[in-house]
C-alpha cells in the first residue's frame, strides 16, 4: 500500500507542476520609479497526519454518492482508492501608486460685452464672443494654463493559482518549512512565474491619466510579496457496485474540507 501511494504521490506532484498557472493582466506605460521587495517562498507545514484525513474521508464518503440528498450506498460498497498530497499556491502581495503630474486646462470667464481689454498677469487678454448661447449676453475671456494633481492608491491582495482574489479568511495560517525549496523539487512543482503578481497588482493600481502635460513624479512601489504553498489531501472514492469514483478534499493544516466532491469519469 505504501509503494502504492508513493507512486501515486508522485504521478500527483507531476500533475500538479505541469498545471499552468493561469494568471494575465494588462498593464499601464512603466512607472518612471519602481520598488519592488524580493518575493519571499513559503510553504505551510502539513499539521494534518493522513490517517487523520482517511478517518475523516470515512466519515462523509456515503454522501459524495448519495442520490436527490437522501439515497445513499451502503458504506461497504464505497472504497478508498488513495490519498495524495499535493500543495495549493496563493500570491500574497501589496503596493502602491503614487503619480504627481500637470495638465493642461482652459478656463472660461465671462466679461461685460462692453469691456474690450483684460490685463492679467501683465498679459493682455481680448474678449470674445461666446458660444454658448446661456451666456449670450456677456463676451468671455479663454485662459490657457495647466493644472498640477497628484494621485495615491493602495492595494493588499491575496490571489490563487487562478488570477482570482480570495478573503484572508480562506487562507489558513501555519508553521512554514525550513527548506520550502526542497518541499517544492520533491512535489516537482514549478514555481509561478516571478512577473505574475505584479502583473496583477499592476493592472489594479496604475491607472495612469491620459491628459498628462508634465510628470513631476511617479513611482509604484511594492512593500510586500510572498507565494505560500499551503498543502491539500485529495481523497478518492469508487462505488463498487457502479465503478463511480467522487474525490473530496481537505486542508492539510486545519483538515477541513476545501471544496465539493466531483465524479471522475469510469474506464
């Protein structure tokens, strides 16, 4: 059984680090300043025994095959096929963007039509005739000038292996590995790539104006990044009397169930 599963751990651990991470963004023109922190690899520690997921497999394996809510198998006709390990990946990340910048502008004041010359600014400004028709009686002054604006967003996520943000809630907490690069090459899983979390906040915070004139300063900055590899026990099931076979899994931290049982298709 032992030989077993160790196989069957590893044809997962392929699996899993042949799994693309699908995770794109667009992004904005590159800030003029970036600091970016080093992105730190951590990876839970299992603080769940397996014999402790079988335990609690047995315990809910006749409902995964259960009809309508109510019509379950026998619990002797649902097997263990395996348990496998395996480890989900979550980016941790928070920036911010901050831009300073001119724009250009028109002002339009309105002036008595009898008036024929401003001087403002030691400049001399005619008045014109104005186009729009609420203010028909008065002529009006176009000051031509720019405007200074300034701009901060802030940003904390946390994302899964997917692109989509989860709450803190959903990400267990725990004891990290020593050596979260050896858990990594024994599972044979390949990091996710080192532009996919900021890509990602990238495209949530730089939104940069079109109407830029002039850049005083512009910087996007990240205080704080980490992937945590948190592990999983996929259990799997068959009904010997159908050959369906369900798989369920749990948190290899809290050992609660992380997601709903699925039919894997019969041979």
């Amino acid at each position: 059984m032992q030989n077993r599963e160790t196989v069957e751990d590893q044809a997962l651990a392929k699996a899993v680090s042949d799994e693309k991470i699908i995770i794109s963004a667009e992004t904005e023109a590159t800030p003029s300043i970036e600091k970016i922190a080093v992105r730190k690899t951590i990876v839970y520690e299992t603080r769940i025994d397996s014999t402790v997921i079988k335990v609690a497999g047995e315990k809910i394996k006749d409902q995964l095959f259960s009809r309508f809510g109510f019509r379950k198998p026998r619990p002797e006709d649902i097997q263990l096929v395996s348990i496998d390990k395996y480890y989900e990946p979550y980016l941790v990340i928070s920036g911010k963007y901050f831009i300073d910048y001119y724009r250009k502008c028109i002002y339009t004041v309105k002036v008595d039509k009898k008036v024929l010359e401003v001087i403002l600014l030691d400049r001399k400004l005619e008045p014109n005739e104005p186009t729009d028709s609420s203010i028909k009686d008065y002529n009006v002054l176009r000051l031509e000038g720019e405007e200074r604006l300034m701009n901060e967003v802030k940003a904390s996520l946390i994302v899964d292996k997917y692109g989509k943000e989860i709450t803190l809630e959903k990400l267990p907490s725990a004891p990290s590995e020593r050596n979260p690069k050896k858990i990594l090459k024994a599972f044979g899983i390949k990091e996710i790539p080192p532009e996919a979390d900021l890509n990602i906040i990238r495209s949530r915070i730089i939104k940069r104006p079109k109407d830029i004139s002039r850049l005083v300063k512009e910087l996007f900055e990240v205080s704080e990044r980490a992937i945590i590899y948190t592990p999983r026990f996929k259990v799997r099931y068959r009904n010997v009397r159908t050959g369906e076979e369900k798989t369920v899994e749990f948190d290899g931290v809290t050992a609660e169930r992380t997601q709903r049982s699925f039919s894997l298709p019969q041979i």
